[in-house]
C-alpha cells in the first residue's frame, strides 16, 4: 500500500529528467497556506460563538418601567429559588447608555427611564418558573434573556463559521483539481518512458508508485512551504487576535484542539494529493492496453 | 482464469521444425486474426499460423504491408480486432490487461526507433526490465555489465542515449531486450541503422541467443541479413496477408535449411 513511499533511486530516476519542479508545488504551498488562515478564522469564529454563547446562557434583564420600585424589587427578585445573582443597572450608567442614542439634549430630567436589574440565574434554574415569578413580584416588568438578543450575533457568527469550513473544502477540491491537472501533465510529459516500461512488462502499480510518489513530494515540499508560512502569519496577527477575542468574546481565540486541526491541514493536503494523483495516474493508464 | 489455448482451427496442424529436428511446440498461435485501426480498412486480414518455440524466424514485406503491426500483436502492444492470439499456450483473447505485464515481461522487443529513455544512462536503460522484474541492485549490477560488454558497449556504460551513435543505441536496445533472457525476442528492423558489420554482429547474436532457446522473430527488409541466416524461416507479409506461414519456405530459398538457425 505504501511502496511508493520508498521509491528507489534507480527508480526515482526514472521520472526525473533534469527540470526545476513545477507549478503544484506552488500551488499546493498557496492553497495550504489559505486553507490553514481560513480554517483558523472559522475555528475562533466557532469559539467566539461558543465563548458569547455560554456566558449569555444564563443571563437575563429585568426591565422596570418604574425605576422607583427598583430597589424593593431586586430584594424581591434575589429571594426567587435559582436566581444567583441580581444586580440593578446604575441610573447614572443608563443614562449614559440612552445618551449615547438620544444625543446630549435629548434626555432630560423629566424624561423617566427605565430601571434595568442583570440577573444571573444557577445552574439548571428553570427560566420559563423565574419568568413567571418575576412577574407575580414585579408586575409589568419584561424579564428577557441575553442570548436573545445576542442571536443575531450568534447566527452570523455561525453563518460565517460554516462559510469558512465551506471555503476550506473549496480550496481542498481546487488543490485536488490541481493535482489531477498536474498527474496528467506529468503523465504526458513521461508517456514515453512509460510506453517503454509497460513493454518491458511493468505493472500500473509500479508505474502509479513513480507519479504518486514524485506528486506526494511536491505536495510535501508545497504544504510545509504554505504551512510554515500560515504559522508564522497566525503568529503575527495572533497577538492583536488574542486581544480581540478577549474583548468580544473574554476567551483566547483558539485552543489546543485547534492548533492540532490547523497542523493536520497540510498533512491532508499531502494524503489528499498522493490519493487524487495515484487514481489520475491509474484512470489515464487504464486508457491503454 | 486464464483459459488454455486449444490448438483448434487452422492452427492445429503441426508446425514445421526450425531444422533441428523433431516436433516443436508452438511459442504463438494466431487464429484468423485480423486488425484494423479506428474505422479504416483492415491491416491485416486472416492470420493463421503457429510459431515454434526456439525457432528463428524473418518477416519481411513491402512498407506498409503490416510488419510492425504484427509485431505489435506479438509483443502486446495491440489487441487484434477479430480472432484469437495464442501465446506461450494460453489464449489472450479476454485476458485482463492486469494479467499481460507477466507475458511481456517474456519477451524482448527491439523497438525500430530504439525507443531508450532518453534521461537514463546506457546501464539504466539495459538495467530496466530486469529492476521491473523486481531484482535488487546486486542482481542488476553484474549481468548489466556483462550484456553491455556483450554488445561492444562496456565503457559506455553511463552514456545518456542523446551522445550516442545510432548503432551503440541500436546496441543498447538490444541489450535491453535480451537482459532478461526472453523467451521471445520481437525484433522490428533491428538493423536499418547500423552499417554492414554491426548488421552482423547483431545477427550473430541473434542467432547466439537462439542458440540459448530464444525463439526470434525478426521483422527487416535486409535481404542480405536474410541471406546470411541459414535455418532461419521466412514469413511474408503483403497486403495485409501473410504467406508461408507454416514456414516451408526456407531461407535462402532453395537452400536446405541447416542446425543452429
């Protein structure tokens, strides 16, 4: 199965006439190197998601149309079986909020504005019993969650999580169509030598192991080219990223698991490109007798 | 499976021996086998005839009369269009193409234009059939030599094809073909470009390997080679068609056939 891999030099030869490398291996080095930028924007897009998702789970408003009843409210709200945490919003801070929407004449002292309560409930509280109660406590008040008003956040986050994987698999088909490209080409290029070698009674094994092992090392030389040169792009821009991330999201941008992924991508260019040459390279030779 | 070849049809007669007495088997079967290229006309037509195994044998024919394509039949680089090839007794007709690199692996082919690859050295070249074969370096290294000095060629080993003469290619092919003691050597105008007397140090060996048990078939025009090769069977080829196929016609004509051919 992997005879290729361990070409000897006689036959390594074979296929070698003299001439620099050619077009795959910078194209699969490009490929590699966007395939390893995007999938590392689309894995801290997915862990941005995650990171807003979890801290807005358990989170709520309460909106009071009355803030002079905030105080008597909070008390009444805090004492809610599976509320962890109820903190009223300033109203220093909530005028500054509304400022910034009406402008600076717009909110004046006889405007009232609402009173605003964060609450945060335990674990596995149910939300629907709290909601209801907040309502027996605080009539009229509006009792929403955070993570719906994140959702639109969330769902764009998501959508370009997807067009991300989507993007990486693109570019994954478009290096494979490279590679068939190239397989033929090399295939033509070398028809001689292997009208020769299918006379002389070489097998389509023995003839696939020499492109597939001359493409798998262009992939080789390409991925670790793209790849080494992703690393170093993720390592200038991952500081600012870092920081980012920590003020969108308060979480690093990428983990342990990612970097993995993200080392594993040219490592499956190169599976990729030694399968797509050896079926190229076996379909062209089935062609002839 | 490979299916067995019957020796039905026309072919079922006895072929003639090559001079050295006795009943030979037959090494190739042709049964009404004919060829034809695309939609045109066919190029050979109605191809019966055996050939013994150890036996030396000339195809000769006007240009264009379907030498090469005969040869091509012969080494497995063509699939007839009707009828059935038998070879070293066992019927290619429905072979899977996977099963053929075994049987070329048989035979030695010396191609008309050399056919050397051109980035390899003389050794790689006259080295190749026996690496496909899978031997090891050891194994290549002192029979290569050998057939390189063999063909006159030893202190050339490491010339690339393009720096050679046309007959030190011509040589080299040869090697190439021999190296792995075929069972059958194709030959396609082994000598249209070499002078007189490389032509016949090729014939002699030709001839040293039929000796060895080699059956040739040698496609040419040179009737001078012809002449020189007593033994030897004549198979012509005109129209498509091929006369003497039996091979009573000894070469040269009227002279009785001697040993060694």
């Amino acid at each position: 199965m992997f005879a290729w891999l361990t070409a000897s030099v006689p036959d390594r030869r074979l296929l070698s006439d003299g001439r620099l490398r050619g077009p795959t291996l910078y194209v699969i080095a490009i490929m590699t190197f966007a395939m390893i930028v995007v999938a590392a924007a689309g894995l801290a897009l997915s862990n941005a998601a995650g990171i807003v998702a979890r801290g807005v789970e358990s989170r709520y408003a309460i909106q009071l149309n009355d803030s002079a009843t905030s105080t008597r409210a909070v008390g009444a709200i805090r004492s809610i079986p599976g509320v962890a945490k109820a903190v009223p919003v300033p109203e220093a801070e909530m005028r500054e909020t509304l400022q910034r929407w009406l402008g600076p004449g717009g909110l004046g002292e006889e405007l009232p504005v609402p009173a605003l309560i964060n609450v945060e409930l335990a674990p596995n509280a149910d939300s629907a019993a709290i909601g209801r109660r907040v309502e027996q406590v605080a009539p009229g008040a509006r009792f929403v969650a955070h993570s719906q008003v994140v959702r639109p956040l969330l769902k764009s986050l998501r959508v370009l999580q997807w067009l991300a994987a989507a993007l990486v698999v693109l570019m994954a088909a478009a290096t494979s169509a490279v590679v068939v490209l190239a397989a033929r080409g090399a295939f033509d290029t070398h028809r001689s030598t292997i009208d020769v070698m299918h006379g002389l009674g070489a097998t389509d094994e023995q003839v696939t192991n020499l492109f597939q092992r001359k493409i798998a090392v262009d992939a080789l030389i390409g991925a670790a080219a793209g790849g080494l040169a992703a690393a170093l792009a993720l390592l200038v821009l991952g500081g600012s990223a870092s920081a980012l991330a920590g003020d969108l999201a308060g979480g690093p941008p990428l983990f342990g698991t990612d970097f993995l992924i993200l080392a594993l991508l040219p490592v499956g260019a190169v599976i990729l490109a030694a399968f797509v040459a050896r079926s190229a390279v076996l379909a062209a030779l089935r062609q002839s007798l | 499976m490979r299916r067995h070849w019957q020796g039905g049809g026309p072919c079922a007669r006895q072929v003639p021996g090559n001079g050295k007495g006795g009943a030979l088997t037959a090494i190739v079967e042709f049964d009404s086998v004919g060829l034809r290229y695309g939609t045109g006309a066919e190029v050979l037509r109605d191809l019966n005839f055996r050939l013994s195994k150890g036996a030396f044998y000339f195809l000769t024919g006007p240009s264009g009369a379907g030498k090469t394509s005969l040869l091509k039949l012969l080494y497995l680089a063509q699939r007839p269009t009707r009828g059935r090839i038998g070879l070293f007794g066992e019927e290619l007709g429905d072979m899977p193409r996977d099963a053929l690199p075994a049987f070329r692996r048989r035979i030695g082919v010396v191609f008309q234009d050399f056919r050397l690859i051109r980035h390899l050295s003389a050794f790689d070249n006259v080295a190749l059939p026996l690496r496909i074969a899978g031997k090891s370096e050891a194994e290549v290294e002192g029979p290569v030599r050998e057939m390189l000095a063999w063909v006159g060629l030893a202190d050339r080993a490491s010339a690339r094809p393009a720096t050679l003469s046309g007959g030190e290619q011509q040589r080299v092919a040869i090697a190439r073909a021999v190296i792995s003691q075929p069972e059958l050597l194709v030959a396609d105008e082994p000598t249209g470009n070499v002078d007189a007397d490389m032509a016949q140090r090729l014939l002699h060996l030709f001839t040293a390997l039929n000796r060895l048990g080699t059956t040739i078939v040698v496609a040419t025009h040179d009737l001078g080679l012809i002449a020189s090769a007593p033994g030897a069977q004549m198979m012509r080829l005109e129209g498509g068609i091929l006369s003497d196929p039996t091979g009573t016609l000894r070469n040269p004509p009227g002279r009785p056939a001697s040993g060694g051919g």
